[in-house]
C-alpha cells in the first residue's frame, strides 16, 4: 500500500478567496489541518481536528509521521520561499501547492518586473552583513520583522549614507488592509506599519562600489603614523590565499585599520567576518572605513587570543599581527579551524617567519611561504624611478591531509 502523501497548501492574507477551488476541497476532505492561528481561523467550520503550529518544527514532523489520517498543512504564501516547505519536504512524504509569495505580490503593486532583483531576509536574524550584500545592486526585497521593520531599515541604511535608494513598502498584501507606496527614509520613520510588511530597495541614483585592491590612501589610517596598514599589493596577494568563498566566515586578527576585513567582507558578502584590534585609535578608524566602504563585520577591542572564543569557527584565518602572543594565537587559530580551512600569517622578520613556521607545524599544519618583495614606480623629475616597500612572509597554512582536527 502506498503512503498517503500529506498535501502543503499555500494561501494569502485573503483566506479561502486565495485558493482554487480543488484546494479548498482538498482542505475540507483532509481529517487533520495543520498552520498558523491566523490561517487556521480561515475555516472555522471544519469539522476535523485542527492543529496549531507553533514553535520549532521538530515536533511537528515526529507527531505527523506517525499519523495515517488525511493531513493539509497550510503555509503562508509559497511555502518553499523561506517557508516550511523545504525542511518538510524533507522530513515528510508530502506534495506542496503554493500561493503567490508576498515578494510577487510586492512587485506586482510596483508594476515592476523581479527576475533580476536580489533576495534576501531579515525576519528571524541580525542586519550585521546586509550593507555589504545589498550595495550596488538595483532592486532589493527585504522579508522583515517586527524587529527589523521599516523603520529599523531606513535608519540602518542612514547610518551606511545609502542615500541611493527610495523604499517601496507593502502590508498586508491581499489582505482588507492592503497599503503600499513609496517612502523616503526620513519620512518612514515618523511612520506605523503593520507587522506584515514587505520592503522593497530601488536605486534612484549611481553609486560607488569597491573590486579588489583598494588604493591604500583610501582608508582612514592613523596619522602622523601613516603606513600601519596591510599595503594593496600583499593585501591581495593574502586575501587570495586565503581562497574564500561567498559564504566564508572569516577572522581578521590585528585588523588595525580594517583593510583586509573590508576586502574579505566585499568578497564573503553571504559570509561574516570577526575582526580584533588592541589599539582603540586604529579601531575607530576600522569603524569609519566600514561606513566609507559599506562594510558590516564585527570588530571588537583587545588583544588575541582572548576574545576569539566569541567568535564562530572560520573557514579562513589573516593574521596581520601578532603582539608577542604568536604561539597562543596561531595553537588558537589552528584548533578552532573548520577542516579545509586556511589561516594565512604576514612576517616582517625572518624570526617570525620560523616560529610560525614551527608552530604551525607542530599543530599538523603544512606551510607554504611567498616572499613578497614589491616596488613601486614613483616620479622623478620627468623620469620614473621604483620605491621599494618592506618584504614580507605571507605563510599559508592548511591542515595536514589525515591529520584529526
């Protein structure tokens, strides 16, 4: 006998007005009905036993699985569109019969095609990151909150001076109290909005983005001190190293002004990076530069090791210094590694080049090292002649193969 397959139905703010009719016969035939209190008051004449989701959805699927009644789940809009669709479809034997997503409705009232919009949510999760994932682009949706509302938007992007972009906001799509409109930040904030909103970022005016190799005097450094910061020739020579990926989560260890977490941030843009700095003047330097270069990572005060264990396991490690602590940073570093991951130190000297070298290796490590030695053209007069910068080490260190993490 073949398993019942359980039916995932997806249905609008309009209640029964958004299903076909076979969905709603479907609905009334099943003998359990499972969604929301919002959906589930949409018919209350059924007759069967009703359950209310609520919470996580472990015990859902380990209640349903045992079940050989007619099921229906309902699921808010399509349900495979950061819904319950997914993780379901997964768990249980299922068929899914999706409603229009709230980012379609959305569009829809714009009269604006989505195909080329970029997507992303921040109902359920932190801001942190979204600066560097949205700059640039010309159309954004944003799943919200009530947490991160409009309102908490507009002033995050107010305090990145992402002036580019007007906001199109939409509640309570096909519901009776449907509103939509196009707002400007300032004027949002004086604003309510229902709690079932969707926000939608389009880019009025050009603006500035950053590729790889920013120009060093680009960055807000410490003065008189000029120079206290990764140069643009090792910076990228590091950063590709490293090998990170859209997703990487990655630490920058005496980060200083910031210059590599900001590059690692605009390559990562789905990832996260953790950057640490003991000096408070270069630290509020970093700060600026993640305004200047529409950069939200993490970065705290102090000196490593401590501190690193708030931070998530990295797939990628740059260690710009090290402040005496070599040996307990990188016995750190190589612990909390995830496997396949890379951690890649700059030396100036040749003693710290070998005790990196023997740390590493003594923590099953392999190094590799590239000795940097660049010059740049400078003028002179009406001829061109080279400044040499200070060589250095950039050691890149992978776990050995076979050895246990």
């Amino acid at each position: 006998m073949t398993e019942q397959k359980m039916k995932i139905i997806g249905i609008g703010d309009d209640g029964k007005r958004s299903l076909l009719p076979i969905y709603e016969k479907w609905i009334y035939e099943s003998e359990i009905l499972v969604g929301g209190e919002r959906q589930l008051a949409f018919f209350s004449d059924y007759s069967g036993e009703k359950r209310v989701l609520k919470g996580g959805l472990t015990d859902l699927v380990n209640g349903l699985s045992k079940e050989t009644k007619k099921i229906v789940i309902l699921a808010s809009g399509d349900p495979l569109f950061y819904g319950i669709g997914s993780y379901l479809a997964k768990k249980l034997n299922v068929e899914i019969y999706p409603y229009l997503s709230s980012i379609q409705l959305a569009f829809a009232r714009m009269n604006e095609r989505w195909q080329d919009a970029y997507v992303t949510s921040v109902h359920g999760r932190s801001m942190k990151g979204l600066a560097q994932r949205i700059n640039g682009r010309d159309k954004i949706a944003l799943l919200t909150d009530a947490l991160n509302n409009p309102i908490e938007i507009a002033r995050y992007l107010r305090s990145f001076g992402m002036n580019e972009y007007r906001m199109f906001v939409a509640e309570n799509l096909g519901g009776e109290n449907e509103r939509y409109g196009f707002y400007d930040f300032e004027e949002i904030e004086a604003m309510d909005f229902s709690p079932l909103n969707v926000v939608i970022l389009q880019r009025v005016k050009e603006v500035k983005t950053w590729g790889m190799g920013i120009e060093d005097h680009e960055f807000h450094q410490r003065k008189p001190e000029k120079g206290l910061l990764t140069k643009k020739e090792i910076r990228t020579l590091s950063l590709m190293a490293l090998n990170l990926k859209e997703n990487s989560t990655v630490w920058d260890i005496g980060t200083c002004t910031g210059s590599v977490a900001i590059e690692a941030s605009l390559i990562a843009k789905e990832g996260s990076v953790f950057a640490i700095e003991k000096n408070e003047q270069d630290l509020n330097n970093c700060m600026l530069n993640q305004i200047k270069f529409r950069t939200d990572f993490t970065a705290i005060q102090g000196k490593a090791p401590d501190k690193l264990d708030t931070f998530p396991d990295p797939d990628a490690i740059f260690i710009g210094g090290t402040a005496g602590s070599m040996e307990d940073i990188l016995s750190t570093c190589c612990t909390r590694l995830k496997n396949g991951g890379r951690i890649v130190l700059n030396a100036v000297t040749i003693e710290n080049l070998m005790q990196a070298v023997e740390v590493f290796k003594q923590n099953g490590f392999e190094p590799t090292i590239t000795l940097a030695q660049i010059s740049r053209s400078k003028p002179i007069l009406n001829l061109t002649r080279f400044d040499s910068l200070n060589p250095i080490y950039i050691i890149t260190a992978q776990r050995k193969e076979g050895a246990s993490l």
